[in-house]
C-alpha cells in the first residue's frame, strides 16, 4: 500500500469515528440519521463500520447530518494532516 493509499484509509477512518461520535454527542440513534441523509440505517452502520464500499463523499454527508461544527470537521480532517507532515 503507497502512503497515498494509507493516508487515504486513516482519513476514512478518523471520519468514520467522528460521524459516530457526532451523532451519539447529539443523541441521533442511526435511524435519526438516515432519516436525516434520505438513506437506510444499514447504510449508516455501514458507514460507522468503515465499511469499504463507503465513499469519502457518503462519510462527509454523514458527518454534516450529524450537525457536527466546523470545528468538530477541522478536528476530524486535521487528525490526518498531522501524519502527512
């Protein structure tokens, strides 16, 4: 695996752990959530489990339903940045 690629899984996965964060901090229960995003909540536990068949882009929409602040999307993206340096 290139250090693009592991870049790349550890961004998933600190998103992955900060929508599941995000929607217990404001008392979503998944259902919420899909509800939320139009989806299922098979969807969302696929999601929360970093499932691969999940796109980046599903993991952010997730994150912005969860009405995670800026501060909680910098410190979720940021988590990564420190690697990269």
């Amino acid at each position: 695996m290139s250090d693009e690629e592991a870049l790349l899984v550890e961004l998933k996965l600190a998103l992955v752990t900060a929508v599941k964060r995000s929607r217990q901090r404001h008392g979503m229960s998944q259902m919420d959530l899909a509800q939320r995003m139009r989806s299922s909540q098979s969807r969302v536990a696929k999601i929360e489990a970093g499932d691969a068949t999940v796109s980046l882009d599903l993991i952010v929409r997730a994150l912005l339903a969860t009405g995670a602040s800026r501060q909680e999307l910098r410190r979720a993206f940021g988590a990564k940045e420190k690697l990269a340096a």
